[in-house]
C-alpha cells in the first residue's frame, strides 16, 4: 500500500482540486483527505475506493500503473503523451497527420488554396520557426531552419523552404497558423504571393508595383484594418515566392 497516498494526492491536484474541495465533493471531512494521502485510514476500503472513484483513476492509485484500452503505459511512451500535450496547435496537426497516416487512416488536408487531396507519402522540408505576418508585421529574427514532416505532393516536392502563417490578413486562401510552400527566389510578378522582409518584419502578401511603385496587398477584404503597405525605402527584400500551402483538418 506504500505511496498510494502520494498517487493519491497526484491525481487530486491533476483534477485541480484542494484538499477541502475533494471532501466537500465525497461530503467527507478535510481531515480525512489529508490522512489518506499521508497512507493513513487505507484500511476503510470503501470510503478509500470511493475517492479513487471520483478521480477516475483507481488502479493508477493502487497499483502506480496506467493503462490504455487494458495495456500498461510504458515510460517511454508517457515521455510522448507528455510532449505531445505541449506541442503548439500548428505542430500537433502535422503529428496528428503522421499518426493517421500509419494508422491508414484516410484524412484530407489543402495543398494549395482551395484544393482538397488525400493523403500520401511524406517528406521533410526545412522550415523557419519564426512566422511570418498576414497582418501587421511580425519583427524579423534571423533564424536557423528545421526539417519538418509534410505530406509529399506534387506541389510540396517542389518548396525550398516552409514559413507558418500568423494573421488573419490573408484570409480567407491562408490562414493564421497555416504553412505556406515556398521557393527561393528575388523576382515576383504582379498578383504573385510572396514572403518579404521590410523594415525588420516578416510579411507573407501579395506582390503588386507600377511605376516603380511597389505595394504589399492583403487578400482579407476588410481594407480598413489591412491597408496596402507602400515600400517607401531600400529596407526590403523578397524572399521567395508561395507556391500552395499545407492545413490539416
């Protein structure tokens, strides 16, 4: 019966529960709650199991294992749980992808704006950390790439590098948290959408000049939040072209 009172305790916190709000629940008194996670009064079984009960976990609490569909939880594999729970909303859709994908799962996810495909193969593809803006800019920090996993299709074969979206501005073809395909390049034409760096920030917009005038257009039709944003110095350089974007459902 050794540290079933400290369990105890674990999963009672994990419930975001005080001691006084265990007992007011199983009408018990505070004091008892205490000795019970002190491996005192575990001889009354019933009241014992009675609050293992209202934690949901009572073979966790007696016998320090958890299980899953009537297999134990090893180490290794509460290491995952524990890391995928801190993942960000963004990453976590690309494990879940992966996961879906050994488990043969059919899903879907938009390779470009609009187009809907079923799931294939996978590659790696360098992306930047930092995101860019679909709004009002986000300061530029100059950072290394890391390979991430993405689905392997026609158009992401072809990106040189992968930047996450941040900002409602291209909504409604990107979205805040999508991940755009993009290739390297200098050299844009008008209505091509395009990653740039201006005056220390990070954008992804649409790319329009005349007559030497060179603007950044959001596609979000709100034009009074997203207002064109006119290159007014040297400060500017484009850095690539977006060729589809990855958003899993």
């Amino acid at each position: 019966m050794k540290d079933i009172g400290s369990r105890l305790r674990e999963m009672r916190i994990k419930n975001g529960l005080t001691q006084d709000e265990l007992a007011e629940k199983l009408q018990y008194g505070a004091k008892a709650i205490s000795r019970y996670e002190s491996d005192e009064n575990l001889g009354k079984v019933y009241d014992f199991l009675k609050i293992c009960e209202c934690l949901g976990e009572v073979n966790y609490i007696i016998t320090g294992k958890e299980y899953i569909n009537g297999k134990e939880i090893t180490p290794e594999e509460k290491k995952i749980l524990s890391a995928y729970h801190n993942l960000t909303d963004s990453d976590r859709r690309v494990v879940d992808f992966i996961f879906n994908i050994k488990q043969e799962k059919p899903i879907q996810y938009s390779d470009n704006t609009n187009k809907l495909i079923n799931l294939g193969e996978i590659i790696f593809i360098d992306t930047y950390p930092q995101p860019v803006s679909a709004g009002k800019g986000n300061i530029y920090i100059d950072d290394s790439p890391v390979p991430q996993l993405y689905p392997a299709t026609p158009i992401s074969s072809k990106a040189d590098y992968c930047a996450r979206i941040s900002g409602d501005s291209m909504y409604p073809d990107y979205l805040d948290g999508d991940f755009v395909y993009v290739n390297k390049t200098k050299e844009l034409n008008n209505d091509d959408i395009g990653i740039f760096f201006y005056d220390g920030a990070a954008y992804c917009k649409k790319y329009y000049e005349d007559k030497n005038i060179k603007k950044l257009i959001s596609l979000n039709p709100d034009q009074e939040r997203y207002s064109p944003i006119v290159i007014e110095n040297d400060r500017f350089e484009v850095q690539g072209r977006v060729i589809g974007r990855f958003h899993a459902d």
